[in-house]
C-alpha cells in the first residue's frame, strides 16, 4: 500500500493517507521505526504489527498528557491506564519509557509532596505517609524525604494548632478542650507521645466567661422544666459533663 502524504499533527501524531484511501494515525517512533517516511510503502502483511506497536505508544502519551498536567505517581499513572483500557503489556512499556525519562520517580515526588504539605497544611508526618501509601509508595520511597519532618518541626507545628485552637475556643470547658485537641491531633497524623509532651507544657486554664456563659444557657433552658433543688442539681450535672466544675453564676 502507497503512502500519499503525511499530515503531521500534535502529540507526536502523523496522518498518513493511503491510496486505498484508508487513513492511519501513527506515532513518530513507528514512523521513524518502520523509515515510513523514506520508503512510503507500507507492507499490507506488517501493518497488523505495526498498529499493534502503535497502540503502545498511544498509552504512553495518554500518560505524558497527565503528566503534563501535574506530577503523579508511578501508581496513579498505571491506575488512569488501566482505567483507558490499555494492556498490561502496553502499560509496563509506557511506564518504564517515562521513567527512564524522568516523569514518574517516586521518590521526587515524596519529597515534594512532603516539602508542600509542610509549608502548606497543618498535617502531621502520619497522616502525610499515610496520603502517600493511598498513591502507591511504599517507604522506601519516602522515608528519606520524611527526615524533613523533624520532631522540632512537629511540636511547633502542634503548638501553633493548639494555641490557635484555644484562641477561638467559645464553648468548651479546659478538660474537654484538651481531650479534643489530643482527639483531634491524633487524627491529623501526630505522634500520640509528642502531642503529649507539647499539651504538658501549655497551660490550658479554664476561661471564667466560657463558663459563666455556659452555665446562663443551660440554665435558660433547664429552668423552664425545673426549679429549686432539682434545677440545682440538673445544672450541676449538666456542667460536670461538660468538664466544669462552676455549678453557679
């Protein structure tokens, strides 16, 4: 079969038209492969082979697109893959091609998520492994990057949440801010003994209007039910479980 002419487009792409007026969009590497360009001939007993191969560059520039975009892992990459159809043969090629290209390395990408989720959020070190894991790295991956997370940088990142948080605390007793905060810290991926060693070493004192404030809502709405000693003590009981230990205005 006669090539006609070629069209070269974007991506990497070339239109190639035939004179039984057949058209195929191949890759450069298969053009460049099979010297299409020079003999301008295309073997009808070959051309199975090459739109075989050309599928597999076709995965890996569906992959070089989002990569483009924004880095990803090598996990990530094999999951959009998989989620475009492709084998796991095309796949395996596209993934080696762009590693031995630098676009997907795991490791740089640890370290730069690392580094931006420092600067940028308040997540602690367990939670930031634990977003990695989710991506596909395993720790050798990211143990080196994770150095950057000291534990000096861990208890000034936890003193700077939690003197944030009693600063806009409006409702809670000093018992139950403390239990929330460890509650809290836990969950956003601190170290359980540093958040510890941290709430130790500042003083959380109970706020006299917090109390006062809470104790003149509750007894609002209980002593529409309730009136003298059994007012008292549901006042009473209400505060203790609330962690204060003010019963009166």
């Amino acid at each position: 079969m006669k090539i006609e002419k070629f069209k070269k487009r974007s991506n990497g792409l070339y239109t190639i038209y035939l004179d039984n007026f057949n058209t195929y969009d191949f890759y450069e590497e298969i053009i460049l492969k099979y010297e299409l360009l020079i003999t301008k001939n295309i073997e009808e007993t070959e051309l199975d082979e090459i739109l075989k191969e050309n599928k597999k560059y076709e995965s890996y520039y569906q992959a070089l697109k989002l990569l483009k975009k924004t880095i990803k892992t090598k996990n990530e990459v094999t999951n959009y893959l998989k989620d475009k159809g492709y084998s796991k043969e095309h796949i395996d090629m596209a993934i080696k091609k762009l590693e031995e290209q630098g676009y997907i390395n795991d490791k740089n990408y640890a370290k730069s998520y690392i580094h931006n989720s420092i600067i940028t959020t308040y997540k602690g070190p367990k939670k930031i492994v634990s977003e990695l894991e989710k991506k596909g790295l395993i720790d050798s991956d990211y143990i080196e990057a994770l150095e950057e997370y000291s534990k000096d940088l861990e208890k000034e990142k936890l003193k700077k949440i939690i003197f944030k948080k009693i600063k806009t605390n409006h409702n809670k007793s000093a018992k139950v801010l403390k239990q929330k905060l460890l509650m809290d810290l836990i969950n956003n991926g601190f170290h359980q003994d540093i958040i510890k060693e941290v709430l130790n070493n500042i003083d959380i004192s109970e706020n006299e209007e917090i109390a006062k404030k809470e104790y003149q809502k509750y007894y609002n709405k209980l002593s529409k039910k309730y009136s003298g000693k059994e007012l008292e003590y549901k006042l009473k009981q209400k505060m203790y479980s609330l962690g204060f230990n003010i019963t009166k205005e």
